[in-house]
C-alpha cells in the first residue's frame, strides 16, 4: 500500500545542501535509490526525496538544522523492520539511514555497559557482549536483523523481557540530536543517577519525534551460566492463563513465558508435524535461566506451579537437541501463517496477566461474531499477546468484517486495562487509536513536548501522536 | 539555616480560595502551624504561605489552577525527609503536604502490581506486598517514615537497586497534574507498554517541578525465599574496590554490596566495639537473595568473586543473630557521623564501578590537602558513594575550606564520567552545580519541558535545574 506521497523534486540548492552536510557517497536522490528506504515492515511505502546515510553526531546535528529551515521531514531509519509504518516518508523528506553507523564502541565488563552507534544489529552487539560474558536483554524475534537504534526508537524487547526489562530498563544515557539541532547527552554512565530530568526513556519509544539518537550507553547482564526449557501443554486456554499467573506469582521469574492458543497450534498441525497431546487447546513454553547450582530447583518449581487440572503434559528438555524440539512448534506457527493466509493483521496487544483468560476468551466470542479467524501467540508473561486476525484481502466484505472487529479488539484490549501496543509501538498503523488509550489532557502533554523538542515539526512528523 | 523567604501575607480573599479547594481542616495558614512544613533534613527552612493537606486528584487540580492564576508556588512534601531542600518553600508560597493522602488502593499478586497514593509511608506498602509474598525495591534507609511520593519525586533507591533498580524501573504508571492543572495518567498496568510518550520516568525524579503525583502503579517483585549475608573485610581499599568490580562482572548479582572505607570504620571505633581484624582499611557487606535451592552455592559464588590478595577475612552469617551483627559496625556508621561531628556535608555521588579505586584515592588525597576529613560509605555495587566532609561549623576558616574541597569532590566525580546525585537529588543544595554536568543543550531541553509542563511556572520553582 503506498501511501499518500507529495515528494516535490529537490531543487539543485536543496540537493547541493544536503550533499554538503552528507558528505562523499552518503546521499540519494534518484527516486530508484531511495525506494528501498521507503518502507518498512508494514506493507507501507512512500518515495523519500532524499536519503542521508548517518555518519556521526555532527552531520546528524547539521541535517537536523538545515531540515528545520526548510520545513522538510526527518525520518530515522535502521533497518527497516519495524511493523506499523513509524518508517515510511509518507510526507516525503529526507529518510536518515543510521545502517552505516554501526560501530561497537566500547564493551566494559567492569561497568556492565555497552557504547555503541544505533545502527548496530542487535545480533551484533549480542556477539560482542557475549564475548565479554554478558548479554543486552531486548531480543526482538528480528534480533539477528533489527538495530539498536530501532529498538530504543520502538522499546521493542521480545520474550526476556518478562525477567529483564525493555530497552527503558536497560539503557543508561543517550547522545541525541533533538529538533532544535543541538547535540544532547542523556543519562549516566551508572546504575543510578538523578541530575535533571529522565530525558533518556522519554527519547526511548519516542519513534524518533523528539530526536535522532547517535550514541547509546546500553545496560549489560552477566549471562546465565544455564537455562531450561520446558513445554506445558493445557486442555483449554482458561488453564493456560491460570497457568500463567500462577507462575508469575510465585518467587521463580522466569526468562520465557510464551504462549500459543488452540487457532495458533491448529495452524502448526497443517503446517508442519506437531508432537503435542492431540487434546492441547493452549501451549505454554517456559524458560528459566540462572546459576548452575539451583537451575533443576527452578525448572522444577515452574513445572510445580505450571501444573494444574487442565494440564495434559509438561516436557523438559534434557539437552539442546530436545530445547530445539520443544520450541519446533512455536518457531513453526510464523511460516506457517504466512502460508494460510498471505494478508494479515498482527496487533502487539497487552493486557494484566490476571485478565489473559478473560481477554482470549473474548477475542474468541470476537472470531465467532465476525467470522474472522483470530490466530494468538506471544509473550504471556508480561500480558502482551500478537493478536492475528486472517482475512482474504481479494474479499473485501471481509476486510471490513476484519477492520470492525480490530476496532472491537481494541476495546476489548482497552476495557480489560490493556494497551494497543507492548513493543512493536504505533507508527502510522495506531496512530488514530492513541486517543482512545490516552486522554485529552495526556496527549496535550506530549504535544507540548514535542513541540518544545521539535518546535518545526520535522522530526518524523505525523508518527506516534494523533495528527 | 533559613532561606530567603518574602512570605507576603495570605489575604483574606486567598484564605478563603484555598478554604474552598482544601476542603475542611485542610489548611493551614498561622505561622506557628506552618513552621513544621518548610524544612527538611537538609537543615534548610522556610516558612510557607500556607499549608494545604492533599485529598484527591481533583482537589490538587483544583489547587494547581488556584496557584497558576495567582503564580503562587505550590510545593509538594511527602514527610520531609529529603536531604537538599527540595521541599523547603524558599519563595513562599503553598506547601502541598501528601501525608494523608495515604491510602494503598489495591495489591494484585497475579499483577504483581500496587496501586498506591503518594503519602503512604514505604514501610507499610512493604508490609501490605510482604503479606501478598511480594516487594517493592527500592528501600531507602528512611523507608520507615519516607513516602513513595517521595522516593518517586527524587527516584530514592538504596541497597537493593544494585540487584532490582530504581524508582524508575519499578513504577509501572502514574495519575499526576501538571502545572496546566489537568489531570494526567501515565503508563501502564502492565510491564510492557508503548503508547505515548514515557511520561512515568519523565515525572518520576522530577522533584515537583513538572507534575504532582497523586497516584502511583508500582510494580511489585515476589520476596525472594532466602538471603545469605557476607562481611568481607580489607587490607585497604583498592582491594575491596577491585573485589566490587570482580563481583559485578560475575554472574550473581547481590541484592546489597554496600563499602565502608577506612575513616568510616575508625569512626565506628571510636564508637563502639568493633569485630574486624585490626588491619581492616576497608569493609564490603554482601548480600544475595534468590531460591532457597541455590542459595549456598550463590553466597559461595560472591565469597570466591571477593577473594582476592588484599581480602584479609570473609565471614559468612549462619543466622539472623550473626547478620545482625555482621551489619553492626555499618549501622553503628550514623550516630558515630552524628556524635563525631555535628556538621557535615553528606553527598551522594556515583562514579563507574570501574573507578571507585581511584575515586576512593581521590577523595583521600583531596582530604589531605584541604586537612578535612572525609568519611565514606555506600552502595558500591552502583558506584554511589556517600561521601561525607566533616568539619566544625564554629570554624570559618575550616567551613571556607570544606566547601573548596567539596567542589573539587565534584570535579574528581565528574571527571572520572560520574554523576553528582545517585539517589538524594538535586533541589536546592546541588541546583548551582548541574550545569557542570549538564550542558548546555542538554539543560535548555529540560527548560523547555518545564516550560510545557508548568507553563506558570508554579511547580516548586527554582529546584532541580539552575535558575
């Protein structure tokens, strides 16, 4: 879907300007060029006027300025992955690609801290730290792919974060170029720190509205020394969600609590060859890691507290081989919705743990209404469910029946004190649903500070916030 | 010490407005009765115009328009134990005290979420968590009379952030008005959320400056089912900051690595009996809390990452008699500070974990050439150092240089990439300093924010930031 896209040439001036601030070979304007940064995960696309590859904080700072004199959009960009839109130039501009800056800058072991560019690959910085011991927590399922910049851009985490926090609680400090085109530097270099206000989570999950980020001080864990796997499989998905906030109740958390419901594990039996209880209507796989010495212990009181009336079976996996075979299921429900159906919606939807029953139990009441066939998976234990809804785009009687019942799941989400969005954050996609989470007086709030941040509006203008 | 304080009158009109808004038996007005709330533990006091005892969101909406229109500062005060002034109404205006607004509205287990207002006191929000098999981090050393408003208003940890973080990465959502005198909600009930700009952390820390929380959503942890207690004793004090670095490069992470250094512990000496070998130049308590399966292995895992050639004795605790009196020496700390010298400068400054040795170093040296003692003790596994300048407040001479010392204190931290507050904040004993660790774009940033949120600029003005 391409959207709405003015682009007006870029006049000889404006091009020979932006050349001046890229410097040699980081600048396109040939409309053939700058398609490939004109989309992202979404489907979405809009031509740019011009792309900038980032090369440090000074051009970025510059960029800035000369975008705020012309009135010209800004938008930041890693690598593309991100699912709604929060990419895509579709007021044309300038995208800014960060790929090229992508420098590992510093690894402290004795700090637990990282420096790095934001357009590192997460999987990247994983080997780096690794290297040292340690891990940066946020695991996007597009790790191996998606930056780092990305992921502060979105708060995007993935299903550690039930143990270890999202970008927000694993970062440290930032170096950001804010609309008013002046570097700024966040945070600290430590675990704690109260001097000014918390400029750094602000900028975290801000979708690149408030600033550019080209510097990031990130927060290190000591790796586990191990892990393990286990698969619970449930009669129903009642027993499932009493499941879940059992575990999450009891003093063991685990570092995986992920979720599949009876449409999910159906869509993996015509997929692929499925080795769970021909009764299972919902999946649990739970993963714990930590210190050698207690790791049976704590499999054991996940499986102690997982077990249940509605509980079929739990496994746990002896050695990589069966962790592999465990999490067969789950890796399989991806390709395998591609394949049944090419045009889906998939919602990042959360709600109190204590409310997952209740909410599944709707969105089926929902897929019954409708007619719509609503396929659930996610990370349960922090409440935040992808919620698929498979339509045939060629019937448009049913991508109507489907866009009704989105709106009628987000109430649902809403009413049960949910979010529309846990980690893959609004873009163009919710953008005209924020208002219907957050209040009148709140997003005045944030409209102020966007325009203190911003006061031109070149900063990806119309992502995030309601126009 | 009293500030600056114009105190004009409150006319008989303005009386009669707050009246209105206060509710009855909610204001105060006579000196005498206000005296109480304009002082804090930074031995700073200023008499407030008036005192309003908070009740409801909408009152303090109600009250934040009263004090806009009339551009009367309005000061929110938990119970007073802040160390910097934050409170002390130094311009006049009105003290907004949160003490009986003190209710604890809802503990959900499944959720692991307390929904709270600001006045209640951390030490029964502990006992209400503690009866649901839950906690919530952060415990300064006040927790039995300071109130989460308060530790949210200055994002006040202590031992435990080492291992569970801060305010900031414990509070889920606010209900708070900014200086526009709406009501705001913030955040989530929910771990993950990214819907809107992070309101939550932006206020959390803020010192009253851009909103007044009135409700929180804090999330809670499960209490862990076992702690084990170390003292681990030093030849000097390199050793025991290279024993701190060790121990937070491994993979378990205490849940307190609190330091005392060598003028600490002969100040406890002249105190009280003391049990550490003689040679003893620098002490480290370490705790580690978890499963009770793994919980020797884990208190042997820190004893082995204490070891090193400087470590003169480790003493593990085998009850709860023995880590009482293992922490004995560092809780004889205070009333020594106290009875030793009546006056002293206590700051709270963080560097790296890195360079604690050479900012422990530092520190000595600079007592050497400004002849002041310096007495240290901390969270070292944060790098938050109290550092405290004891001197004879009769003395001018010595006051003069205490404060040259105390500056170069601050340059040392700055210089090795530390920050000038961890936990105690800035209000007005550290406002003249921020601008040496913020600069200039950075700070005009949080103006501007400021200026969004409290346009009036009512919110305790001329606390947190330079003026």
């Amino acid at each position: 879907m391409n959207t709405r896209n003015p682009r007006p040439d870029v006049s000889p001036a404006l091009r020979a300007h932006l050349a001046a601030i890229a410097g040699p070979g980081r600048l396109l304007t040939d409309p053939a060029d700058c398609w490939p940064y004109g989309y992202d995960n979404s489907r979405r696309q809009a031509l740019p006027q011009a792309v900038v590859f980032a090369a440090d904080t000074g051009q970025v700072a510059a960029l800035v300025r000369l975008c705020a004199a012309q009135g010209l959009p800004l938008i930041a960009r890693g690598r593309g992955t991100g699912t709604t839109g929060a990419t895509v130039p579709d007021r044309g501009g300038v995208v800014l690609s960060f790929e090229r800056m992508n420098r590992i800058l510093r690894i402290a072991p004795g700090d637990r801290l990282a420096i790095c560019e934001p357009g590192v690959v997460n999987a990247d910085l994983q080997r780096a730290a690794g290297a040292a011991g340690l891990f940066w927590p946020p695991d996007p399922t597009s790790a191996a792919v998606c930056t780092i910049g990305g992921n502060l851009a979105y708060n995007s985490a993935g299903p550690r974060a039930v143990k270890y926090g999202t970008p927000r609680e694993n970062t440290l400090g930032l170096t950001a170029v804010t609309g008013l085109g002046e570097p700024i530097r966040t945070g600290v270099l430590t675990t704690k720190g109260v001097v000014g206000y918390d400029l750094t989570r602000l900028i975290i999950g801000s979708e690149g509205t408030l600033a550019l980020i080209t510097q990031a001080t990130l927060r290190l864990t000591p790796l586990p020394e191990a892990t393990r796997t286990l698969r619970a499989a449930y009669r129903d998905i009642q027993s499932a969600a009493a499941a879940v906030a059992t575990l999450m109740a009891q003093p063991v958390t685990p570092c995986a609590l992920e979720f599949m419901d009876a449409a999910a594990i159906a869509m993996v039996r015509g997929y692929a060859a499925v080795d769970v209880p021909a009764a299972t209507g919902a999946l649990l796989m739970i993963e714990v890691d930590g210190a050698r010495a207690g790791i049976e212990d704590a499999a054991a009181a996940l499986a102690a507290a997982a077990r249940n009336e509605g509980l079929l079976e739990v496994r746990h996996a002896r050695d990589a081989a069966e962790v592999q075979a465990l999490w067969r299921t789950r890796r399989a429900l991806s390709p395998a919705l591609r394949q049944v159906a090419p045009k889906k919606i998939n919602e990042d939807l959360v709600v109190p743990v204590s409310r997952l029953a209740e909410f599944i139990d709707g969105l089926a009441r929902l897929a019954r209404e409708t007619g719509i066939r609503i396929v659930n998976f996610g990370h349960a234990g922090n409440g935040n469910i992808h919620v698929n809804l498979l339509m045939n785009p060629d019937d448009p009687a049913e991508m109507a029946r489907a866009h009704a019942c989105l709106d009628a799941v987000f109430s649902l989400t809403l009413g049960l004190g949910g979010t529309l969005s846990g980690e893959h954050g609004v873009g163009l996609e919710k953008r005209d649903f924020v208002d219907r989470e957050l209040d009148a007086p709140t997003l005045a709030v944030m409209a102020a500070i966007k325009q203190a941040l911003d006061p031109a509006g070149i900063l990806n203008p119309g992502k995030a916030l309601p126009s």
